[in-house]
C-alpha cells in the first residue's frame, strides 16, 4: 500500500509551513522595530497593551468592603448591606454602580489615551480588566448598553470609547449588546470641570430611547457601561430615560470611578 502525502497536499502543507514562518520573522521584526512599551510610562515591557509592574502596583482596582449601591470603597468594613453617605442622601435612578479601579494618574493615562489619542486598542485592555474585577455584577445575561456620544463629538472622534469597550467586554463575556437602545440628542458642553449641579443642568433631556430596540432590552436587566464615573449625572439621565419608558433593572459600570474629595 502506497502511505506517501498526494503531492497537492504536501505542496498545500509546506506553502502553510512557509507562511506561517514569514508570519513569525515579520512578528519579530516589528517587536524590534517598535517594542511594547508601558501604556502610561512608556517602559519597555514584554506584553504589547499593557502596563509595566511598576504603574500597574499603582493602580487601584475596587474590591470589598463597598457601598452595595455605589460601588464607593470603604476603608473599613462597615457590615453587610451598609450604604455611602452619597447613597443615603442623594440615591441614583439606576440600581447599583461598580467600578473596576479608583481614578488615578494611571487609569486617567489609560483613558486619555482611549478617547483622545486615536487609542482604540486600548478598550481590549480595559475590556479585559473590568471583565475580572466586575464579575459578579456581569452575571445573569444582562444586555450591555455603552453611553452614546452626540454623532458630531462621535464624528469627530472617529469612535465612542464607551462602545469599544462595551463591544469587547460583550465579547469576553459571551454577553449581548446594543447600540442603538440610547440616543444622544441634544449636543451637550464637556462635563469635565462642572460642578455636580451644572453637570446634571447641562446634561438634563440628552437622552432619547429608540422604540425599535425597546421590545429587545425590555424584560432584561441593563447594564450601562461607560469609561469614567465621576457624580454619575450622565448614568442618572440615561437611567431616567430608560425607566420612563419601562426599563426596570439598570445597572452601571466604568473602568475607573472618581471618589467624592476628587476633582476632575
């Protein structure tokens, strides 16, 4: 019996075997020529999108004790089902609030990057990093919705770090997302350096829900996702905006959350 490889096939085989070999010479040459370095530091480091031991032995991820509503840390563990200050005196619209780290120089320089720097890639990497601190509230099949931009910043942008992340973590979680649930409708100033009170002025009837999308997410929990919280005005507009028209379960998440003696 004649056991020798048809000599298409063993063609087909040593054409894959060479490919497969140029593959990994043009791999080398591109990590000699531009080598992974820190995201924030720029140090040269092994794994390409990622942090260096250093900046990442400073970032700051939010595990228990929390406030169960906030997803604020404690620094001490103030009993089972104990609420922040800022749940107990102004109480969001949405249900819950958690957040992967704590806003710092180092998730700051992450999300800098991501949004202004033409820094996509770098969603997979905070995808990844929520997708594991955030675990728990993932759970159950919620539909993920990322705060939408208004389609001039969007535009101008190129995209919305908000659904890159949403669309990487639906990923990783096997998770369902949907873009179109939230419109932004009114083109609002940038929140950063408003005070909590004219964030939510400027931020008030942003906000429309598609009726297409609605029959999808309405008898889901939904998660919105977002890259920073900071007072949670634009969480709380979107929030009202769903219930209004019968969303009932909606939690929030971000890749970095601002403690209340921040300023940003």
């Amino acid at each position: 019996m004649n056991n020798s490889m048809p000599p298409v096939k063993r063609q087909s085989n040593i054409f894959y075997r060479w490919l497969n070999y140029g593959k990994n010479f043009a791999d080398k040459a591109a990590n000699i020529l531009y080598p992974s370095t820190c995201i924030h530091c720029s140090t040269p480091i092994s794994n390409s999108q990622s942090l260096c031991a250093l900046c990442w032995s400073d970032l700051r991820p939010i595990t228990e004790p929390f406030c169960p509503i906030l997803g604020l840390p404690f620094d001490i563990d103030m009993g089972a089902n104990t609420l922040s200050a800022s749940a107990i005196s102004n109480p969001p619209i949405f249900d819950r609030a958690r957040s992967a780290f704590i806003y710092s120089d180092i998730s700051l320089s992450i999300i800098s990057k991501l949004k202004y720097a033409d820094r996509p890639d770098l969603a997979k990497y905070c995808a990844q990093l929520m997708a594991n601190i955030l675990a728990p509230i993932l759970e159950g099949n919620p539909i993920l919705v990322p705060v939408p931009l208004h389609w001039t910043r969007q535009f101008n942008r190129r995209y919305n770090q908000a659904s890159e992340i949403a669309r990487h973590l639906a990923k990783i979680c096997n998770l369902q997302m949907e873009l179109t649930l939230v419109k932004r409708t009114k083109r609002t100033k940038r929140q950063v350096g408003l005070s909590a009170k004219e964030r939510r002025k400027n931020i008030t009837n942003a906000f429309s829900v598609n009726p297409d999308a609605l029959n999808i997410a309405q008898s889901n929990r939904i998660i919105l996702v977002d890259d920073v919280i900071t007072t949670g005005a634009t969480l709380n507009e979107i929030a009202k905006t769903l219930k209004k028209a019968g969303i009932e379960k909606i939690d929030v998440i971000s890749f970095a959350r601002v403690l209340n003696n921040m300023h940003i």
